[in-house]
C-alpha cells in the first residue's frame, strides 16, 4: 500500500493505515465529504428481510477482488464495514448455522 498524500487529507508520512481505520468516527463533529466512488451506508442490516440480507452479501462476496484491487481506499473502508455489517447480522440471526465438515482443518 502506498502512503497517501495531502489530497485524500491523511498524512504522507510513510504511516500505513488500513481502509477501516480511515473512516471517520460516527461521533466526530467534522463531516467528511463523500467519494465520488463511495457507495451510501445502505439500509440497516437488521431491517432486511432474509432474502434481501442473503442478496446483498452475495453482492459484496462478488465484487470483493475487484474493490480490494482497483477501488480507492474510501471505497475499500465503505465494503469492508458494509460487509461486516451484513455478515454480523447474519451470524445473528443463524447462530447454530450448519457446518460443513469437510471445511474444518485439523489443528
């Protein structure tokens, strides 16, 4: 990764910052502008319906290389708090899912 610079407003001193910590508290009184590329929070996780919970983490399973390889940071930090949203409420709501055993490794 590389440093950014002045124009995305974070420092260019060499710091390596990950995509999440980027995002700007939701408690912080400065408003950071939106990115031209960056996708609206969308609706709340807990307020989908099953079959709208499943599409939309589909959705983001399918454009994961491609955000994490060519999209900005912005628009990395929004997919992957998106992504963790969604997939925190689907734990949620299928805490005893089923597991593959042929997907277990042995320790």
């Amino acid at each position: 990764m590389t440093a950014s610079g002045p124009q995305d407003g974070f420092p260019a001193s060499g710091t390596e910052v990950s995509p999440e910590q980027r995002i700007p508290e939701w408690g912080d009184d400065r408003v950071a502008a939106p990115a031209a590329d960056a996708d609206l929070p969308g609706i709340d996780p807990a307020e989908l319906a099953e079959e709208d919970l499943i599409r939309e983490v589909q959705s983001l399973h399918r454009t994961r290389l491609d955000t994490l390889r060519h999209a900005t940071d912005s628009a990395l930090a929004n997919h992957l708090r998106r992504t963790a949203e969604l997939e925190t409420e689907y734990l949620a709501r299928h805490p005893g899912r089923e597991v593959d055993p042929s997907r277990l490794r042995g320790h």
